[in-house]
C-alpha cells in the first residue's frame, strides 16, 4: 500500500520502512506489473509515482524502462529515506509532497502513476487534478486502488474482528475511491480522455501463519493499528481465530496463498 496523504491523513503514521515492505509493500510489488501493462504509459522520458512508498512502482518502472527519470512522491519522510538509499540518482529523484498540492510545473510527466493511494486520501479529485495538471499532452497517467473488499488478508482480518466486535472499523480506511466506476469518474471529471477501467488481481503466498500475523501486529495502517492497539488479550484471541480460518487453506508445510484484486483506471490528457 502507499502513503501520500494530505496532512493529517492516515499515510502519515504509517510506521518504519521495513513493517511497511513485510505488511503492504510485497503486495504493492505483486500488483506493479500488471498495473504497468493495463497503464500501457510507452517510453516515456520522465514518470512520476505518487505515492511511491518504498519504492515497488519505482523498482518495476526501472526494470522495463531503465533510461526513464522517474520521480518518487511520497509524504513520508521515512520511505523517501529508504528510498534514496537503494535507489541512485539518476534516473531517480525523491520528494516529500502533498498529493492535493504537488511541487512539479505544469506538463511534466510523460506518464503519472498512482498505486495504492486514492482509496487514502481525504480529497482524491484533487489529487486527480493535480495528476492532470502535471501530465504533458498526451501523455498518460493511471492510478490503482484497493476495493471495499477483495484485498483477502485484509477481508480475512475484518472478517473475524467484526465477528468478535461489531463496532470493528471493517472498512479498513478504504471507504474511498473503493468501489467499481469512481476511479473513472475521477478521470472524466479531471478532464482525461480515453478512459479505461479494470480489475487485477495478484496472488501472494506466505510461508506460514507468523508471515501473515506478525506484519500485521506491527501496526502499519488502520489495518496494523486496529490489531496492535488492542488489549492483549483480546489480540490473542483474534490471532487464534485467524489462525484456524487460515489452516483450512494451508499445505502441510504450513504455506498458503491469498489472492487480492485492485481496481485500476487510465487515460489519456488529450
């Protein structure tokens, strides 16, 4: 998951690089693949990622477009670090941004990405608008977000927290931009033309029940928060009916695979 968020917002507590990579991160780097084959951006001379947390659009952008500048946003100063110290200067630049409000001149970008971000942000049109701004005619850009459900392990958690607690916040912060249509009517509204939208999926596998708990006990996210501000007790509970919900589903070494979707858009700034 990424984190640019205006200020205030949920990205901003988000917690240490490396809790984000082991909890969000390894499914940002599954679903970055396919995200770039749906935005189909061509060889575009400078992209930006927003929202590029610690770097897995980053990684993937480098890999099948090495001469490409791209540029990472994000609004905390922890990933950006992390960040900076795996990924050279050139071909990457990083900066600390606000995703209503960016930094760059207007007609920038070849190609503005977005993963993971939109469902966070408190006003996602502006963010859109900003990405409009900031893409050079036509030039492309594509964001992708998880749906109100459909993420499993996240699904998996609330499932089992409501069942304990019906208060649960089961929405996981991802009350916007979650459902099927919004994402194009975002882009419609922001002035894109050539609009497209889809469903990808990704499939992550764990190697036991510690590798799904323990990043999720870590306290990244409203996910992560939810588990680690809980009572003791009441965590130990939760951590056991997940466990049994899980063992229906793993092999006799224990491992076990979950599948997650994202809806994703693209367009074009005509």
């Amino acid at each position: 998951m990424t984190t640019v968020c205006a200020p205030g917002a949920a990205g901003e507590n988000f917690g240490d690089a490396v809790a984000y990579e082991r909890f969000m991160g390894r499914w940002s780097r599954r679903l970055a693949p396919a995200f770039l084959d749906f935005a189909e951006i061509g060889n575009p001379e400078a992209a930006l990622d927003l929202g590029c947390g610690t770097g897995a659009l980053c990684d993937a952008l480098h890999a099948m477009l090495p001469v490409c500048r791209i540029a990472g946003a994000d609004l905390s100063a922890v990933y950006l670090q992390a960040c900076r110290a795996r990924l050279p200067s050139p071909p990457f630049s990083f900066d600390r941004v606000d995703a209503a409000n960016l930094p760059y001149a207007d007609d920038r970008f070849d190609a503005s990405l977005s993963s993971l971000l939109l469902m966070l942000v408190p006003q996602p049109a502006k963010v859109a608008a900003e990405m409009w701004r900031v893409t050079r005619r036509r030039g492309i850009a594509a964001a992708c977000t998880w749906p109100a459900t459909g993420q499993t392990m996240i699904d998996l958690l609330w499932d089992e927290a409501t069942a304990m607690d019906p208060q649960a916040p089961a929405d996981a912060g991802r009350s916007v931009c979650a459902e099927p249509g919004v994402l194009s009517e975002l882009w419609q509204a922001a002035g894109f033309a050539s609009i497209r939208e889809t469903v990808l999926s990704c499939t992550l596998r764990f190697q036991s029940f510690d590798d799904f708990w323990l990043p999720m006990a870590a306290g990244v996210g409203p996910a992560g928060r939810y588990v680690s501000d809980l009572p003791a007790d009441v965590r130990a509970a939760l951590r056991e009916r997940l466990r049994q919900r899980l063992a229906a589903c793993a092999g006799t070494d224990g491992q076990f695979a979950l599948e997650a979707r994202a809806l994703a858009v693209r367009g074009m700034k005509p």
